[in-house]
C-alpha cells in the first residue's frame, strides 16, 4: 500500500531508526529507513549537512518491519516489508521524491529461509533476492509452478581448491619450447 509522503514530517520527534543498512548512492547521498506508526520512511541525506531535519523523505511503504533495504545506481531503491513483499521505487524526474513502480513477492514456503534479522546483509534486484548463501526468486501476480524458480543455495567456490589437481607420472610433454601439451 502506497502512503502520501506528509509534507510535516518531522524526523526528530517520534521516529525510529530501521535495524537495515544505510546505502550511499553515487553522488554522495546517504539513504536509510526510519519507522512511525507501522510506516517506513526512506530518507535522502546529505552527508555535508550536519543537521538531521535537513533529511527529506522521499518514499513510504506500510509496513511494521523493514527486512532489507537496497539501492541501484542513483535512482532505484528497494525495500522488503516484513511481509516480504518487495517494493521497488524510481525517483521522479522533477523532484527529490519517488513512485513505486512494482510489488514483487517471493513464494511463501521460502519465507522462512528469509529471517528478520537486524543489519542483515542482502542483495536485491527487481528479479531476486539474495540472502546469505540463498537466492531468492521474485514474482509480481502469480507465483510460478512449484520446482521453477524456487530458492536455491549458492555455491561458494574457491578456485584456488579447483585448481589444484594431484598427477601421477610418467607425463609426456610435446610441442615447441614456448607451449607445451600434458597428458595424464
């Protein structure tokens, strides 16, 4: 649900720091997400002015709990509501505001592989979530059929191990002297 941004809003009186990790856009900006009465804010702030109630909002969600919050370039930002429900926002063009462009959702029996946690550490797109070592896969109407783009873990992989192989002699080397073929 989309809520009208007051043109009152004060931050210094009743709102709450989101337990979510502050971004910082190309320019300079820094983002973050406040609470008031089950609403979060994003908030735009300029790094150069000490004064918090300089700070503008320029996009609000209904929502009890912000589970993540990220930013793309200087003008997308995303935010995951407690329900997990993913709103993305673009900035408009004329002033420092947004407009939510889409609600994405993730397939309910995933939910669970996606916790509450405070400053968690996640990367969101308009098409998946990562979180941890998962990836999470978003639809907007419809979920997919069950077994297609369900979560999946990712596999850390270190090279240095994959390239490490243990040969058994004898080798036979052939070629000129500046390439050389190993058969095992």
């Amino acid at each position: 649900m989309k809520k009208k941004i007051d043109d009152n809003f004060d931050l210094t009186k009743e709102s709450v720091l989101e337990q979510v990790l502050m971004q910082q856009d190309g320019k300079g900006f820094l983002y973050y997400i406040t609470k008031v009465n089950n609403v979060c804010t994003l908030m735009e702030g300029n790094p150069r002015d000490p004064y918090i109630k300089n700070h503008y909002p320029i996009a609000s969600v209904n929502t009890p709990k912000c589970l993540s919050f990220g930013i793309q370039g200087n003008d997308r930002f995303f935010i995951m509501g407690a329900n997990h429900n993913m709103h993305l926002y673009e900035r408009n063009l004329n002033n420092r505001t947004c407009h939510q462009l889409v609600d994405l959702n993730i397939k309910e029996i995933q939910r669970l592989d996606f916790p509450s946690e405070d400053f968690n550490v996640s990367i969101l797109d308009e098409k998946f979530a990562i979180y941890k070592d998962m990836i999470f896969y978003f639809y907007e109407r419809e979920p997919y059929p069950p077994g297609v783009f369900e979560a999946e873990h990712l596999i850390e992989q270190d090279l240095s191990n994959d390239m490490k192989v243990y040969l058994k002699g004898p080798f036979t080397f052939t070629g000129n002297n500046r390439f050389y073929n190993v058969l095992r």
